[in-house]
C-alpha cells in the first residue's frame, strides 16, 4: 500500500482577483501627443503634426518632380520646394489680407504701398523681409522701415517720413525736396503751392539752412515769393510786391536781425522798396522803387 502524501492532496490554486485601481494609485504613463508645430501670432491659427507633416511631404514631393524636369538643380530644388511649402500653408490661411502703414502721412501711403509690391492673397511665410524692406525705403518720402509680418495675414510697415520742405526751380522743372535737399519723387509740385519756392543750382541742397531763419520771422515769411540762390553762395529773397532783399555769403542771421530792426522801426516792408543790400555788415543799402511825378505820362502813352 503506497504511503500516504503528507498533508494530504493538495487543492488547486485559485486565481486571484485583481483588486481595481484606486483613485490614488498611480496608472501607467500615457505617451503625450506632441503639440502643434505652427500656430498664428495672431488669429489663433494651429496646424496639427499630421497636417504639417501632409503639408512638408507634400510640397517635397512636388519639389522633387520640378527639379528631375529641370535637371537636378540644387537652385531649383531650393526654389521649388519653398514655392511648394508657401502655397501649400496658403491655402490653410496663411496668406495676405491687410497691410498697416505707421508714420506716413496719407499722400505719402499710397506711394509705399505701391512701391511695397504687396498683394491680395500673396503667401506670408514665403515673403522676403529684407527685399519689402528696401523697397520702401526706396521710396523718396520715407527716411527709414521697418517690416514686420504678423502671422498668418497680416504685414506691418512702420516708417520715419521725410517731410517736405520746399519747392525747388531749376533747370525749369520743379521739384518737391526735403530738409537734406533730396527730391521726393512721387511728390507732385503743383499739390505743394503752401511750400517756399527755391531756385538756383545749389539752391536744393543750401535751403535747409536758410528757411528756418525766414519761417521765424512770419512777416517776411508771409511776404516771401522766392528764394534765389546767386552763384551758389549766397541767396536774394524775392518779395512778392517786386522787392528784393540781398543776403550775405556768411552770416545770414546777421543780416536778417539788421532787417528786423528796420521793419520794426519804419515798417519798411509794408512800404515798399526796390532793393535792400544787406551783404555789407556795416551798411545798409535802399533803393526806393522809381516813382512817377504829378502829371508825367507812363510808359506804352496810358
């Protein structure tokens, strides 16, 4: 008789039952999605991994296709996949839809915005700063740019202006030109009659010196039909009742307290003169207009 099995048979083990996780027991770790790659400064604009990854593979290939029809061109290949890439995120919005121009007055604004190049729908990220940039400031009202793109449609154009400051006569043409003498082109003359009128070679570059002198001075800055430049040294300020006031070479601001005093004492420009010479420091020279005598007749019979 075989012995028997200490303890008896044994029982067949039960499985046990998994407890459930409890509210403070920690789960395993889930793999984060990785955020979206791209999203708008403004506008609230995101695009998804799987988006921007459709987006790239796709513009790739189309890159790829351009450049074995146009023979391996690393040029190309550059040129057509950044062209694939700008038109691809287009059409998910990035693309043009306003401009604001700062510091521009309203005449100079529509002189940048055409000199800017800028369009209706044109790609935002595809577009060369540095090239819209120097575009405005090609611009004869603008001194200096700045460009900034706002994502996804919107490009921002900050500038200092040059402001006008006279009008200048030379050669028979007129021209608009600014404190450092240099013309702005897109301004049309005829739309500035309000600006002194200079004229004369050197009269351009030699005005920015000379105006702010007579404009503090509103009564002879409210008589004042022109400034000429003489021999590029020095200027005669022509009146608009005929007179004409000789300045010096050097010194002007002399000159011009010397004809202060004469106008506060005796009124002189409210009289009437043929000339005033003012270029010799220690005199003062006036020459009356001609006059003509009771009961003798006047040119052309009348």
């Amino acid at each position: 008789m075989p012995a028997a099995v200490r303890g008896g048979p044994r029982k067949p083990a039960r499985p046990r039952a998994e407890a459930p996780a409890g509210p403070n027991k920690a789960r395993p770790a889930q793999q984060q999605q990785p955020a979206g790659k791209l999203h708008a400064a403004r506008g609230g604009v995101g695009v998804s991994p799987g988006l921007a990854l459709g987006v790239a593979g796709g513009a790739l290939a189309l890159a790829l296709v351009v450049t074995l029809a146009t023979g391996h061109r690393a040029e190309r290949l550059g040129q057509a996949m950044a062209h694939g890439v700008d038109g691809e995120f287009a059409n998910l919005g990035f693309k043009l839809k306003a401009v604001h121009v700062t510091g521009a007055s309203a005449t100079a604004q529509a002189d940048i915005l055409k000199a800017s190049g800028l369009y209706q729908d044109q790609p935002t990220l595809g577009m060369d700063l540095v090239d819209l940039k120097s575009r405005v400031e090609g611009v004869g009202w603008v001194k200096s740019a700045k460009v900034v793109r706002l994502l996804p449609d919107t490009v921002m154009i900050a500038v200092e202006e040059r402001p006008a400051l006279a009008v200048w006569q030379h050669s028979g043409r007129l021209k608009v030109i600014d404190a450092e003498g240099r013309i702005i082109r897109e301004a049309d003359a005829a739309r500035f009659p309000h600006l002194p009128l200079v004229v004369g070679q050197g009269a351009d570059q030699a005005a920015g010196n000379i105006l702010p002198a007579v404009n503090a001075r509103p009564r002879l800055r409210d008589r004042l039909e022109a400034l000429v430049r003489v021999d590029d040294r020095r200027w005669d300020l022509r009146l608009k009742d005929g007179s004409l006031i000789q300045l010096p070479a050097i010194d002007e601001e002399s000159a011009l307290i010397q004809l202060d005093q004469l106008d506060q004492r005796q009124r002189i420009l409210d009289l009437g003169f043929a000339r005033i010479d003012l270029r010799d420091p220690e005199m003062v020279a006036i020459r009356p207009r001609d006059t003509v005598l009771p009961g003798q007749p006047v040119a052309n019979g009348a």
